[in-house]
C-alpha cells in the first residue's frame, strides 16, 4: 500500500462524490463534481482550477472505463460517458489507465548536475562517463542529454554529491518495465507487460494512474432488483476496526443480500495445494510455488516461463468461494471485495466472479451511505472458517494454512515478501537452485493486507487480522 | 530528582488524546493514526490518554477543516497526522 498522500486522498473523495450520485440515481450531475471538489474561490493545486478540475473530469472517466484518449470532442459532458458507463455500453478491459492530463509532469532526464558542482580540478564525472556526455560550461559540469544513457557513473563519483539522481516515480514502481513515455512524453501502460500489481498507482505523486471500477455496473444490477452477493477477502477482515461481524452486517446495509467470505476458499486452496505439494514432491519435483496472488502468477505467464511447471496448479481462494456462491446462490450476481487492482484482472477470466469493488470503493461506498462502522451492530458469524484461512492475507500465511493441511511442522519453505527486480532474480535462480520446497509468493510486501487499495496501515491490519481469529 | 517531585509529575493531569476512527476519517487518511501509541516517543509515554472515538461529527461541517479529526485537550484537530498530534501534545505540556 501507499504512504497515505494527498493524490490518494483526492481518489477517495472523488470516489465518494461519485458513490453518492450513484446512491441518489442521478449520474446526471456527475458534471458538478469537479466544480464541487474545486469551487472558485479555493486555491488551484495545479496551475488554476480549471485544470484541476479538467483532472479530475479525467480522472472520472478513466473510473468509469473511458481512456482520455479516446475522447474525441471535449464538449461530450462526462454524464454522457457516466450514462454509456452505467448502461454497459463500455466495454474496455484497461483496468489501469494513465490521465494524460494529469502525467507528463516528471522530468523527462534522470540525471542532473546541481549547483553544488565546484568545477574541481579532478572532474571524475567527465572522465569515467562512458559516453563522454559531460561538459564543462562556465566552471560547472554539464550534461549533455542526448548522449547520456543514465548510467548514473557521475552520480557515484562526484566528490560533492553535486549530481542529483531524478525518478520516474512509476517507472521506478514498476518491477515488470510495464510503463514507460510514448513520444507525447506521457507514461504508457503496456498491457502485454502488465502484472496489474497497482504499484504505478500508488507511487504517481500526481494521482495520474486510474483504476477502472465496476461501481456502475454493481448498481445497475442492483436496480434490476437481481440480488448481489459480496464475496469478502481475508484481507478486508484487517480493514478500519477489524471488526468483521460489523463489516459483514454494513454489507447487508448497502443493498447486498449475502455475504460470503472467501477464507472458505482458502480453506479449499490450502487443503488441495497440500496434496499437490504432496505428489508433486513424491514425483521428483524439485519445489512448488504458490499460485494464490493473480500478479504472481501473471509474472510467471509473461516473464518468467521458465518457472511455469512449478507454479501450483490449485486455483485461487476468490475462484473456489465464487463457485460455491454461485451453487448456493444461483440467481445472484457475485461480486469480489478485493484489495489490489490484480484481482479485478483474474476476476476477468473467472465467469463466476461478475464484478470487483475495491477496498477503498467500499470505504467510500460507507462514506457516502453514511454508514460509520462504529456504531451498527456486528453480524455473528455462525461457522466462521479456520483461522489460518483468514491468515491467507498475511505474508507466510499460505504456508501456515498448508502446514496445517499437511498436518506436518518440518515443511521446508521459504517466502518472497514483495515482488521486485530482486525478488524476480531471485524467484529465476530457483529454478536451478531452489531455496525450499515450497516458495510462497506475494506481490505486495507483508501480503493482501499491503495491496494497492487498502485502507488501514498494513501493520494495523495484519495485526487485527491475528486478533480477530481468536 | 527527589522522591516527591517524582510523585508530582505522575499526579500531573495527562494530555486528553481523542483520535476520531470514524468511517470517513479512517478512509480519508486517518487509519495511520491507528499508530499513534506505539509511535508517541518516550518522553512523552505515559503523559498521554489515548482514546479513539466513533465519529466525533466534525465532519458534518465543511467549515471544520478536512478529516482526519482529533481533540487535543478540547482542542479540534483538522487534517491530522501522527506528526502533528505529536506537536500539539508538546504544545499542551508546555502550557504548564
Ligand atoms: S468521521 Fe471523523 S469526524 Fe466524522
């Protein structure tokens, strides 16, 4: 999850603003909410507030699943795309989009000299550049940009730390080299390359990664009067209080008619991938990896095939606890509460999950029914799943379920907490040289509770997750 | 220090600390304020009555100020983070 900043603060409240006119069924003022969100006489966080609120236009159209891009006259109204949006007339498959607006505000070199340069006589930056880029001008370094390559030498050998290293915020997120500039100098997300991780949405300091959101689609069908059924995460069980009972029972206040929560389907995930660990070691495999985080198991499909034939073949929790919801409730429509952009791409590919809400759209979601979960009863859960299957959220969790399937103690495992450049090395040489024999994987470090759409303090929310079992 | 000067300072009043986790709170930044106790350095512990509270209805009125929302010995707390609640409580037992 992201270090809580004012762009995220901005979504969340953009989110409710929405929510709230999708409460009130009237998507016809959705051209009111930038105004709302910067009436006239505040100050601009851009240049004026007419470009903020351009952003924020933007911003809402990628939610609703229109890409900047594709506008093609600017006079269209954003209630005509939240009404296209809302009949299911879009039907794009961008999940993450990058505002074009709202990007294009990083510098596009990454390495600078400052005006700490002395000049020195011994000019190390201009004698270990490999491309011979650095120039002296008026007594100072000066890099020329069309030769430099960013190796960052000068950076390591200027005596005065006179050279300053630039990020590209999401280029630096990501671990896949999924984003990079087009020539308009504007990030572009590559969706052959994309594991959707969301770490690109929480490291834009400019808030110009968008999610899609299913939030009109999820009331359309409530209109319809078709009854939704709220699969639940282990994850959410850590969110504000972690108090569960009470998150289940405001599920129930919002219009859904059942809550099922997919620790069940963990359950399921941790019973069947203990007897393919089993087998598959009886084999002579070398080691099994986990296949629950859809970013992981993304990764191996794109970039690391060679890994392929150990990664676990057991679905994941969403996919067994949406079959079961679909058996006991057939005419219902399932609709995953999930902590990271990922699951909403692998709910694509599953016909048993219909739609995705976000931790942070059902946050909003309360906030703009006005729904505060400190004072609504707590629903008791009368056969609550075991506790190592709510665990599933936590980083090491997946191995504690499975040690307890597997009834043994001396599982030799290992755990890679966080996707990275790094991690993927390291993830590679297992192929040769496995660690373990069973290597669970998390793309987000700490686990689901450090997903991109989380709420709570990671820290907070593994902590209430352990309290909450007992 | 002497024995009764050590009785005094833990006579002394604490500093009140009501730290909204209202839903909209919570969402709108204030989760982090979870840390609060465990972040409070040491020469502040055990000069502090730390207590979280259901929604404090500051949030009701756009002239309070943005959530996250606090009380600081009664006093309202606009925007707050774990830093700034640090700050006033210096403020506050600076006062005696
Ligand atoms: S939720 Fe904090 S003041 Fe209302």
């Amino acid at each position: 999850m992201a270090v809580t900043n004012n762009a995220m603060l901005i979504r969340r409240d953009l989110l409710t603003h929405f929510i709230k006119l999708l409460i009130e069924d009237n998507l016809a003022d959705v051209d009111r909410i930038p105004l709302e969100m910067r009436p006239k006489n505040e100050s601009s966080i851009r240049c004026c507030i007419y470009k903020d609120r351009a952003v924020l236009k933007y911003k809402l159209m990628g939610m609703l699943g229109f890409s900047s891009r594709d506008e093609v006259d600017e006079l269209i109204p954003l209630s005509d795309y939240a009404r296209k949006a809302f009949n299911g007339e879009v039907q794009s498959d961008k999940i993450l989009t990058v505002v074009d607006e709202a990007c294009s505000s990083c510098l596009k070199i990454n390495y600078m000299v400052s005006n700490m340069c002395r000049g020195c006589v011994g000019r190390p930056c201009m004698v270990n550049c490999p491309k011979e880029a650095i120039k002296i001008v008026d007594g100072k370094a000066k890099i020329d940009h069309n030769i430099c390559v960013n190796c960052g030498q000068c950076m390591k050998v200027c005596p005065f730390h006179a050279i300053v290293y630039i990020p590209i915020p999401c280029e630096e997120a990501c671990p896949v080299n999924a984003i990079s500039r087009d020539e308009d100098g504007v990030e572009y997300i590559d969706s052959s390359k994309c594991i959707y991780c969301g770490k690109c949405l929480s490291a834009c300091p400019f808030g110009a990664i968008v999610e899609k959101s299913h939030l009109v689609d999820i009331f359309r069908t409530k209109k319809s009067g078709k009854p939704l059924v709220a699969l639940v995460a282990p994850a959410l069980a850590g969110q504000f209080g972690g108090d569960l009972g009470r998150i289940i029972h405001s599920f129930k206040m919002l219009g859904f008619s059942q809550v099922y929560e997919v620790a069940y389907g963990a359950e399921e995930t941790a019973r069947l991938e203990a007897e393919e660990l089993k087998e598959s070691l009886n084999a002579g495999e070398k080691f099994l990896t986990s296949s629950c985080c859809p970013s992981y198991t993304m990764l191996v499909d794109k970039h690391l095939q060679e890994l392929k034939p150990f990664v676990s073949k057991t679905a994941t929790p969403m996919h067994y606890s949406a079959v079961k919801a679909r058996e006991l409730f057939p005419d219902a429509c399932t609709v995953f509460v999930s902590p990271c952009s990922a699951k909403k791409r692998e709910a694509m590919d599953d016909a048993n999950v219909d739609y995705v809400l976000s931790f942070e759209e059902y946050g909003a979601w309360l906030v703009a029914a006005g729904i505060d979960l400190n004072n609504i009863e707590s629903e008791t859960i009368s056969e609550p799943p075991i506790a190592e299957a709510r665990e599933f959220a936590i980083s090491g969790g997946v191995t504690n379920a499975l040690r307890v399937a597997l009834n043994s103690s001396n599982l030799n495992d290992t755990q890679v907490n966080g996707i990275d450049k790094t991690s993927i090395r390291l993830l590679k040489s297992f192929v040769k040289n496995p660690e373990a024999n069973y290597v669970e994987v998390m793309c987000c470090e700490g686990g689901c509770v450090g997903g991109c759409n989380v709420i709570t303090n990671p820290k907070v929310a593994t902590r209430q997750i352990k309290n909450g079992k007992k | 220090m002497s024995k009764f000067n050590l009785y005094n300072t833990e006579m002394e009043k604490k500093v009140e600390v009501l730290v909204c986790y209202g839903t909209l709170c919570h969402l709108m930044g204030g989760s982090d304020l979870q840390l609060l106790g465990e972040l409070l350095p040491l020469d502040l512990q055990g000069k502090v009555d730390l207590k979280g509270a259901p929604c404090l209805n500051f949030c009701n009125e756009v002239d309070n100020g943005k959530p996250p929302f606090a009380v600081v010995n009664g006093r309202k707390i606009e925007q707050a983070t774990v830093k700034k609640l640090i700050q006033e409580i210096r403020v506050e037992l600076e006062k005696k």
